[in-house]
C-alpha cells in the first residue's frame, strides 16, 4: 500500500501503546487515543477519536474492563494486525480511497461489505471471491463481513491470500471444533463472532483458551425487544467476554423494530454499562459509511451471489457478484446525487 512512512511510525506506536495498556489500561488507553488524534487527518478519525476520548473520561466505564481484559487474554499480534487493518487500512487509507473513487465514479462505495457464503460452492467460487475482494481493496474496501453456516474453516485459504484486510466471520458454535481453533489461531487478521446460543458459554471458554479475538452475533426478532431495551441481552453476553456484540434482524422484523433496537444500541455504547460493545450490523455500518463520504452504502451478497437491500430482499439475480464486478454493480445500484460529487 502507499503511504509506507506513516504507516510504520503508527505501527510502532500501536506496538509500544498495546505494551503500555497492558501495565496500566486507563491511562495507557488514554494515551493512545490521544496520539490517535495527533495522527489522525481525515474528518472520519476526528471525529471518531474525539467522542472516543470524551467517553474514555468516565472513570467507571465498563469499558476499561473490556480493554484490560481484551489486552490479557487476546494473542497481541492478532489483536494488533486486526485493529491496523481496521484502522489504518480501511478506516484512513482506504476511506481516503473511497472518496476518491466515489467522485471519479459517480457511485457510493461501502466502507464494509457484508456476504454469505455457502462452503459447498466455495472451492469452485474461490475465484471469483478471490477477485472481489481485490477489486474491493483497488476501491478502498478493507473490511469483509463474512456469514458461513457450515465449515468456516473453508474460506481461511481467502483470508490468507488478503493479509491486508481485515475479516469478521460470522458462524454458528457448532462449527468451532479443534482443527477450526488450530486454523483459526494462525491467522492474525481475523475475528471470530460466534452465534449466541446454548453452547457459546463453551465455545466462547475455548476461544478465550486459545486467545483468540472473538465477538458475538445474535439474531433478534420483535420478541426479543424487551430483553434488548432492558439490558439483559448484555448483561448475559458480557459474561462470555465477545469484543463486540452483533445485533442482526431476521428478515421479517419490523422497520419500527429495528428503529427501536438501533436507537438502544446507540445508548448502550453511550452509558457504558456493560463491557462489550454493542453494535448493530446495519445501523452501525451506515453510520461509518456516513462518517466517510456523507452518504449511507450498505452493501450485503447472499449465498447466492445476489445484492439485497436493507430489508435482505432479494433483486432476482439482476446484480449478481459472480455474474458482474463489484465496480459495475455499485454503478447501477448505488448511484451518488448530482449534488454530492460537488
């Protein structure tokens, strides 16, 4: 990638700043995104790091527990290869493509792209995914959001080949078994997000034994509200120790629904009560998408290749990654406005 100076003074620095977190969180953490802001040049990391620092003030944030625990428990070159291909990869460098791209093109480019992925067709789609994810980086995509329901551990040869960015692989507990774990703890660009379910107490418990960098995801519909809005969801996931935790609406749930649960979410990270960090996949990903070029792009592929909008209803194969590339699918599904190329 360009931009090789700045790039490994900010890795030095993330190095020497994991090291002092590690002896003293608070203020470790303190520092780091106080030198985060010093190193930071785009509107998007300002503003990121600012609210960050002014939430960091609250000396009883429940995220202070979450960082001392990360810290300890996760391997620290997974911890920091993922976070720079988030952060500098795709939140500086490639948000900076995006723009770009996105004014030479005429067309909204996603800062994330989220795609299911069917194991039993991957070996002979290999390929093609293979080239999306390259066309992706070329437009300054480096965060891939991968949904596997069976044998994850097939896609690892694709995470491998993208060193550079940064993979979030979203699957069920059952498919966590040892060869997974042994695969799994070789890649340092990766993260795992388990569903939650009656077996990811265990599952999570291996995962921590490994040190590994996982989250969970958890799939709600309009009779979980109450447990979400109250707080019990978190308090119950907080205790498996996930980095994150993914809210995803099945496809029937309501707009008002989703509303009300992104609203929740939004507060939760804001009262900083439990110590994972709520985020809501599609709410959250259009709010980083805004913050980058001002303008929302969610972007998901089911297993069969087909774009879905925001509902995850299906376009009857019209745009279709393995039929066209990811550059003329964005050309004809998410066109920018006259005004915003201005």
């Amino acid at each position: 990638m360009k931009n090789r100076i700045p790039r490994l003074l900010i890795e030095t620095t993330v190095k020497k700043a994991l090291e002092n977190i590690k002896r003293s969180p608070e203020q470790g953490i303190r520092n780091l995104i106080d030198m985060a802001l010093q190193f930071s040049d785009g509107r998007f990391q300002k503003e990121f790091f600012t609210v960050v620092q002014t939430m960091l003030q609250n000396e009883n944030s429940a995220y202070y527990e979450l960082i001392r625990d990360t810290i300890a428990h996760v391997d620290t070159e997974n911890l920091y290869t993922f976070g720079i291909n988030v952060g500098y990869n795709s939140c500086t460098v490639g948000a900076q493509r995006i723009r770009e791209n996105e004014k030479a093109l005429g067309c909204n480019i996603p800062w994330a792209m989220c795609i299911e992925i069917d194991s039993k067709q991957y070996e002979k789609k290999f390929q093609k995914y293979d080239d999306l994810i390259f066309e992706g980086e070329s437009l300054g995509i480096y965060t891939w959001m991968f949904f596997v329901s069976e044998q994850p551990g097939k896609i690892f040869s694709l995470v491998k080949e993208h060193p550079e960015s940064a993979f979030c692989v979203f699957c069920d507990t059952k498919d966590i078994t040892l060869k997974f774990l042994q695969e799994t703890t070789m890649l340092k660009n990766l993260m795992v997000v388990i569903r939650y379910d009656e077996n990811a107490t265990d599952v999570c418990a291996e995962l921590r034994a490994n040190n590994m960098l996982y989250s969970i995801w958890y799939q709600y519909g309009q009779e979980d509200t109450e447990a979400i809005i109250n707080g019990d969801l978190f308090r119950n996931v907080q205790q498996l120790s996930p980095v994150f935790t993914v809210l995803i609406p099945e496809n029937k749930c309501p707009s008002e629904v989703r509303q009300i649960i992104y609203s929740t979410v939004k507060q939760t990270r804001l009262d900083q009560s439990y110590s994972t960090i709520a985020w809501d996949l599609q709410g959250d990903n259009c709010l980083v998408d805004t913050i980058i070029s001002e303008d929302a792009c969610f972007v998901y592929f089911n297993k069969d290749g087909d774009l879905c909008d925001c509902e995850k209803t299906f376009e009857n194969g019209h745009h279709n990654l393995f039929h066209s590339s990811i550059t003329d699918i964005l050309l004809n599904t998410c066109t920018k406005k006259e005004s915003e190329l201005m």
